[in-house]
C-alpha cells in the first residue's frame, strides 16, 4: 500500500512537534509521499531547511489566511530557484469578505504559475463560477484540494480537467453525491489537510488520518481499498509525469 498525502501543512505541523519521527511512522504504515501547502516565510524556510525525498512543496498567497505573509516576490524567488513543484494554494473564499483583493492576488498568481509553466493547487470556497471563469483562461494542470462545495459546483470544476484531492470534509452521508461525482470523475487523490490547528489533545500522529479518509471513503463509497489506490496512482501520474 502506498498512499500519497495530496494536501497537507507539514512546516506548519513542525512549529508544534518534531515532524521525523512522525513520518517515520506515516512511512512505515505505507504513507509515502507528502504534498504540503507553504503559506507563511517560515514555512518556506522550513521546507528550504529540512529537504526531505517523501516531501515536496507549493507556495501561495492564500485567499482567507491571515497569517498568510507571503508576497508575490517570494514567490518568483521560489520560481526561480525551481523550489516548489506548484503554486499554491490559491483561489477565491467567501469567508474573506475582501473580494477585489482575492482576485487581484488570484490572477496575479496565475499568471505567475503560466509564466513558469507550474501546477496550481487550488482552494475553492463559495465563487465557484467566477473562479472556473478566471481558471479556463489558463490550461495548467490543477490539484482542487478539499472541495466540499455544491456537486454543480464541482461538475463544473471538473471541465478543467483538474485532480481532485478528497478530504474528511465530503466523507458524510449528506456529501455522498458529491462524493459519487468525484468518484466517477476518477481523477482523485486523498488528503488530510493537516496543520497545527486541526491537531486533537493527545493525538500521536496526525498523519496517520489519511488512513482514516482511504478507509471511510472505500466504506461510504463500496469501492475496495485498493481500487481507489489504483486510480489514485493514475492521477498522481497524470499530476505528476512532468515533474
Ligand atoms: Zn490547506
């Protein structure tokens, strides 16, 4: 069993533990690769200081992050010096309710993304419409982490061609359209999302949930374990065969 982590916060994770032991463990439950999302200058230094062959890393100006310092001369630097493997994440949320800022850093960062011919790893709260409107305009390879939005919404997303990584947050009964969509879409990766703030008292290994997520996801959807590694392996090398 291989499973990659698609979307997760691993440099935000170190602030509060050490991170080595605890992909030890990941790794040896048969985690193997880990895709974090840098959104703070310390979490770039952070991944710059501890290169790691299971991990690799994106950048971005986060649309509902205020922690979030990154600007966008961070970001050609990254670029630059072939850092991060994509852009992001990124996109629009109507949890900020600072739109005109949200699209200005959105294009600003696509543009960045086509100039340097990179993936884009994409975060997608509410403005589904106006952010397929945006994305069209560009043909780069996307990774939609965590889309828990309308399947309408998701449908559309679809039309990108994009991967869709699979989060906790759609393994629900309520969810299970969109799951099915997602499903049937084939195009998945799974993911934990994981940072500092989502970690539970006296939890050990937080990484250990995307175990959790294949489980449930196979459970909610009848499709076996391995068959939706299978197609995760088929999207990762969709995603992934340039790079
Ligand atoms: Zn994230």
């Amino acid at each position: 069993m291989s499973i990659i982590d698609a979307h997760c916060h691993l440099a935000n994770l170190a602030d509060i533990t050490a991170l080595e032991p605890l992909l030890d463990e990941a790794e040896a439950k048969g985690i193997t690769r880990f895709v974090s999302s840098a959104l703070r200058k310390s979490e770039v230094a952070w991944h710059l200081q501890h290169p790691d062959s299971r991990i690799i890393f994106s950048a971005g100006i986060h649309p509902n992050f205020d922690e979030c310092d990154l600007d966008m001369k961070d970001l050609k630097k990254l670029c630059d010096e072939k850092s991060i493997w994509a852009i992001g994440e990124i996109g629009l949320d109507n949890g900020n309710p600072e739109i005109a800022v949200q699209r200005k850093e959105f294009v600003q960062q696509l543009e960045l993304a086509a100039d340097y011919r990179l993936p884009v790893v994409l975060h997608i709260v509410g403005h589904q419409e106006e952010a397929y409107k945006t994305l069209k305009q560009y043909p780069l390879p996307y990774l939609v982490h965590g889309y828990a939005g309308s399947t309408e919404g998701f449908l559309q997303l679809k039309r990108l061609e994009a991967v869709f990584s699979i989060s906790s947050r759609i393994l629900k009964e309520e969810k299970l359209d969109l799951l099915t969509a997602m499903l049937n879409h084939k195009r998945i990766l799974f993911e934990t999302d994981i940072t500092q703030y989502y970690v539970h008292e006296g939890e050990s290994n937080p990484l250990l949930r995307l175990i959790d997520v294949v489980e449930k996801c196979s459970a909610l959807s009848g499709i076996s374990v391995p068959r939706l590694l299978g197609m995760q392996a088929v999207s990762a090398r969709f995603l992934w065969a340039k790079n």
